[in-house]
C-alpha cells in the first residue's frame, strides 16, 4: 500500500481489509454488515494513556452494542503483545474503580501498518511507527460518518463518542440535526421545510 495512502473522507466508503486479531481474523466490511462501527487506533500497547482508554471503552462495549455498534481497536504491534496487554489490563490494572475489565472487543495486529495506512492513521510528523488515536464511526452501509483525531499524549472522551453516535442515529432516524451539546432526550432541529405542503403538514401533524 502506498505510503501516502489518502485517508477515507466523511462520506466515502471506508476501505476494506481483512486483519488479524485478538479475536481472530476479521473481514471488514463483511463481517460487519448492518451494524455501526467504532474504529479506533492507539500507539502502543502497555503505555498509560491507552490503558486507561481500553478499559474505558471496554466498560462501555455493552452500551454500544445496545446502539447496534461494534468496536475495532488497532496498534502496530504484534498479537501476542496485544494479549499479553489485555491480560495484564484484567489482572493487575484499576482505573477509576475499574478493576478486572476483560477487552473482547478485536484488537488488530498492524505490523504491515496496511490497514493504519488505508485510514490515514498514521501522523509522520508525530510518528512513523506509531498510530495516533483516531477514530472512525462507520455506519452499516460501510460510510464514514464521522473522524475524530487526538494526539499521541491525550486520551480521548469515550462519552463524546457515544453521543455522536446517538446524535448520527437521531439524525438518520428523524431527518433532524442536533445543536451544540446535544444529548439524548434534548430539544433537535427540523430543517427548513422544502415545499408548501410539508410545511403546511409540519404545522398540522407535527412530530411527537
């Protein structure tokens, strides 16, 4: 894959690839199929920072997968540093009265850096041989829908990324846009209505 690879775009179809994992070998976007997905890269296993970022997401797994979201996690490191990682996480690791968290969420093996490559995770000026923490919610058709990039030294807000989760699924299921700091069960935008008569149907049978 080119070094230069161009990162998939909010909009566009994310790039296929088949990986292995913690959980064996995925195919993406096949085994995916109907479902959203979190795709997210962290630098390194072992390191501070994202510990505290998979336990945190793996605490929440079930939450997404209440919205009908799988994880994906990624690292250039090896599978068998990946498990070692996520045994050491569940044995010896508490975090905001987080203790015993198993990740069974897949993690890939990237040590090709194919994959980081496709999606554009890889930052030169930060690093050649280390992703930074991006993430990609992808929706079940295989789109982009939304990027969020944070830097090698900061971990990122997990609850944030549930929202707009829920905020995209609002969106897709109303036909409405969410303002700043939405949450779940606050007030949505209808856009301008396009015609007349849906502006006259508005007004007589509005949306519960």
């Amino acid at each position: 894959m080119e070094e230069n690879a161009r990162m998939p775009l909010i909009g566009e179809k994310a790039p296929s690839f088949v990986a292995e994992t913690t959980q064996g070998e995925i195919r993406f976007p096949d085994d995916y199929k109907g479902k959203w997905v979190v795709f997210f890269s962290h630098p390194a296993d072992f390191t501070p920072v994202c510990t505290t970022e998979f336990m945190t997401f793996a605490a929440m797994q079930p939450e997404f997968e209440a919205l009908n979201c799988k994880l994906i996690g990624l690292s250039i490191d090896s599978t068998y540093s990946h498990i070692a990682w996520l045994r050491t996480i569940k044995e010896k690791i508490c975090f905001n009265d987080m203790r015993d968290i198993e990740v069974t969420f897949p993690v890939i093996s990237d040590l090709t850096m194919e994959v980081s490559k496709a999606f554009g995770m890889l930052q030169p000026a930060a690093s050649h041989t280390q992703a930074v923490r991006a993430v990609f919610i992808i929706d079940p058709e295989s789109t982009v829908r939304a990027i969020l990039y944070y830097p090698l030294s900061n971990g990122r807000n997990m609850d944030e990324v549930k929202r707009l989760l829920v905020a995209m699924q609002t969106s897709d299921k109303h036909g409405v846009a969410t303002p700043a700091n939405w949450k779940p069960g606050d007030d949505v935008i209808v856009p301008p209505a396009g015609s007349c008569g849906t502006a006259k149907d508005r007004v007589e049978k509005p949306d519960p």
